[in-house]
C-alpha cells in the first residue's frame, strides 16, 4: 500500500467534482483511492495485475497535489512520462525573499519565461509554495528540470534560453534519426 500527503486545499482536485477525478484515477491505474480529508492523506491500494499501478497512482495523485492538472497527471501511466518536484530552498537557501524571486524568475513577465519553457519542452510546469512540479515525457521534463534549476539558481534567463534552445533542437534531431533508422 502506498500512500501520499496533501495539502488540505488539494484534496477537492484530487477527489473532483463528484469524484470523477478519483473514479478516472482508480479505474485507469487499477487502484483503489481512500482519501482522509482530515489528515490530508491519500491511502492507495493496488488492484491490479500492474505492480507498478500504485506507484504510478501515488505519482499522478502527488502531481495533482502540486498543481498540475488530472489529465495531464494521468499521463505518469505512462514509463515514458516523468514526474519531478523541485524543492526552491534547496537550491539558494531558505530565505523567503530568495524563494519569491526565484518564482519571479521561473514564471518571468506576464508568465512568459514559463511558457517559453513549456512550449520548447511540451513538459507541463506548475509553481505552488516554495515547489515547482515539472512533468512530461522523460528527456522533455529533464530538460525543462535543467531550465528552472538554472533560473532558480540565478543563470541570466538568455543562458538558459539559448542553452534549452539547444538542447532541444539536438534532441528534435536525434528522434529524427531514430525515427528514420526504424524504417
């Protein structure tokens, strides 16, 4: 049994209206969600021939947690789709004024440093409290994990830009090729 803590103000998008959220969870990774409400635990239990599925529940439920949305979280049922949850005071320290700007940095003017990221990657991005959940396909969220620690980490926004830019367009090539070799 697995199980993941969440915030008190995130239980109602895991539950959803009526609990669709939690049926479409339940019945496209074959588990069995029990949701405290008062201690903001999610209990789950695998019923499934999957022995990954509680796992991958406990992702999902935990991507929902920090902001993404259900639809794309049940993209984790997936082994190519990826989950990472940056922690900000890990990176600069723990003042709160240094986590303020880092989000300011990650999100940029009128929210285009986010967005630019996103549309490069196609990796979902959601900033709640001092946590940045990145999620996508795996080499798409790596590269998109490398983008906001850099941010965060104070890289000027052009050097992440150019070096993303980069990276991305390498690895646009490399499937190219690989997609050419399996022919």
């Amino acid at each position: 049994m697995e199980y993941v803590r969440i915030a008190e103000n995130r239980i109602g998008a895991v539950i959803g209206r009526e609990g669709e959220i939690k049926d479409k969870i339940e019945k496209a990774l074959e588990v069995k969600l029990d949701v405290d409400s008062d201690e903001g635990i999610v209990h789950i239990e695998n019923k499934g021939s999957d022995p990954l599925g509680g796992w991958k529940a406990r992702d999902v439920v935990t991507a929902i947690s920090y902001g993404i949305k259900p639809d794309t979280a049940l993209r984790l049922r997936s082994d190519s789709y990826q989950l990472f949850i940056i922690n900000l005071t890990d990176i600069l320290g723990r003042s709160k004024k240094a986590v303020i700007r880092q989000k300011a940095r990650i999100i940029g003017r009128d929210g285009k440093t986010k967005d630019h990221i996103t549309e490069l990657t196609g990796a979902a991005i959601s900033i709640r409290g001092k946590h940045v959940a990145i999620l996508g396909h795996s080499d798409d969220a790596y590269l998109a994990k490398e983008a906001v620690e850099g941010l965060a980490g104070g890289l000027p926004h052009s050097v992440v830009y150019k070096l993303l830019e980069k990276k991305c367009a390498e690895q646009k090539r490399k499937s190219t090729v690989e997609m050419w070799r399996k022919r």
